[in-house]
C-alpha cells in the first residue's frame, strides 16, 4: 500500500514588512488584506500542529497544492523553502505552485528558482510544466496554474502547451498501470460565485480528462474541503480539495485539514481510501474528521 499525504494554501506568517517600492503594485492590497484579516486566520501554530501530525501518519509522498506565500515578497521565497525542506526532500515532497507565489509579474519566475527542485519531473533538473514523478504504483502529474494577475483577480491558467502535453501524459501513464494523480492549484471545477477565482481554461482541461482519465485530482485554493467527481472514460474521477494548512479554527471557512489516501491495487482494480485529519471547532488538536472510499 502506498499512502500520499495532501495539504496546500499554508500562506506562511509572519508576513516581512515590505519596502515601499515594493508595494507600488497589487501588493499594497495584500498586505493590507494581511493586516487586516489573514494573519488572524493564518497561524503559524496550527501549521506546525497539522505538519507534526502528518509527520506521525509516516506517508511515504506528500503533495503540496500551491500559496506558500502571500504576496511574494523576496523574503517569502526563503522563508518557504526552508519550510519545505523542514517538511522532507525533494524526492519526497511534490509541489505545485499557486496564484500568490506568483503575485505579481516580476515575482513570476521565484517559484520555479527557489523551489524548482521539488517541481520538476524524475529525469528533469528544471521545473517544467506538466511534469511527471513517479513514486511506487503512483504517477504525480504536476500542473501550473499560477499566472500573475490584476488587483481583485486570483485566477489561474493552464494554456494550450500544458493542455497538449497534458493529453500525451496521461496515455502513457495509463499503459504503464500506473495511479496517476493530478496536483493542481486551481480546482478543475469552480463555484459558479467565484469568476474572479476561477480556472479560465477548466473546461479545456476537463475534455482532456473525460478523454484520457485520472484515478484522482488534488487542488486548493479554495481553503474549503470539497469533492466533485468528473467525467472519465471509464468511469467518474475523484477532484479532491483541502483547507488552508495554516486556518484557524476560528475563521469563516474551513478549519485547517490535510488529506491521506490510501493506494493499493487488487487484480485490475485501483483501491483508494481518503482519510481526512485537521482542527475541529468542537475538539482540541487534530483529529480524524472523516474517511471515505473513492475507488474500489
């Protein structure tokens, strides 16, 4: 059995205090929405909390959906590597990046030069989108959504050249019989409510899917725990999203969670358990919030 831990959004606090030119951009909304409302919600503690119990589950892959920053500051880029080398390696930690590690456009390249190492495929030394790493009886697909944007926007794009690619991946994976999961930070279907937050090209990427397949897709951004299943040609696929890694339970959406799934294959037949830990507003600590089977 191989077990995938999945956590994203950890918007890594404290927040530096920028420098003036540095704010003559969307930043000056990020920070102030920072010092407004998400430093209260991102805590530092619940983060180290969930982290210390995902490192007790001993998962042998973590996947991790985007956001460690917030409004990507130079400083931030440091502070979140030395963040995910305290999580594991880079042979052990998938990452993909979200819209606020590229939140503004001369911030666009930091991600793939501080962190390229944990985005970047098995035989590739570079971060280069979409890309493959394979883990046991798992193939992690690694897609970028992360594009910058104008103030009051946090939308992603995929664009023809991933989508492309994209569709010659999952063919390959699927005749080696391989669990192939897609790490994404946008979810592939949005809330009709949330056009300024949405993946522009979702219905592009989910024809690639309806054509070609998925055992299972993971994503954040949305800082809510949400399941919708997906055309496939064989059947229905899992879309799977988590809450902020870093939200405290006193905040308007979900709590801080992160999800472990079990993987094992019986004949011609996937098996895949989802377990999910994190904060409870009625309990202390973290805690199993609830298990699910989706595939048997």
């Amino acid at each position: 059995m191989f077990v995938l831990a999945h956590l994203s959004d950890p918007h890594l606090g404290p927040l530096p205090a920028p420098r003036l030119s540095e704010l003559a951009s969307k930043r000056v909304l990020g920070f102030a929405n920072w010092l407004r409302k998400r430093r209260a919600l991102h805590r530092s503690d619940v983060l180290a909390a969930l982290v210390d119990d995902l490192a007790s589950q001993r998962p042998d892959h973590i996947a991790v959906t985007g956001d460690l920053v917030n409004i990507s500051l130079p400083e931030e880029y440091a502070a979140a590597r030395a963040w995910l080398e305290r999580l594991g390696s880079a042979r052990d930690i998938t990452l993909v990046p979200g819209n606020h590690d590229t939140y503004v456009r001369a911030a666009s390249v930091e991600p793939t030069r501080q962190w390229g190492d944990f985005m970047c495929g098995d035989a590739e030394p570079w971060a280069e989108f979409p890309f493959v790493r394979r883990r046991g009886p798992v193939a992690l697909i690694g897609l970028s959504t992360a594009v910058p944007t104008l103030p009051f926007m946090a939308t992603g794009r995929l664009g023809e050249e991933q989508i492309a690619r994209l569709a010659n991946i999952l063919p390959t994976l699927s005749r080696e019989q391989l669990f192939r999961v897609v790490l994404i930070h946008h979810p592939p279907r949005g809330r009709p409510a949330q056009r300024t937050k949405r993946l522009i090209d979702a219905a592009l990427l989910r024809d690639v899917l309806a054509r070609h397949g998925a055992e299972l897709v993971l994503h954040g951004h949305d800082h809510v725990s949400a399941l919708v299943w997906l055309d496939g040609p064989n059947g229905r696929i899992p879309a799977v999203g988590v809450p902020s890694a870093s939200a405290a339970a006193t905040g308007e959406g979900d709590p801080a969670a992160y999800s472990l799934y079990r993987i094992d294959r019986g004949g011609e037949n996937w098996r895949c358990e989802m377990v999910s830990r994190g904060l409870r507003k009625d309990a202390d600590g973290i805690v199993e919030l609830g298990r699910r089977m989706l595939a048997e």
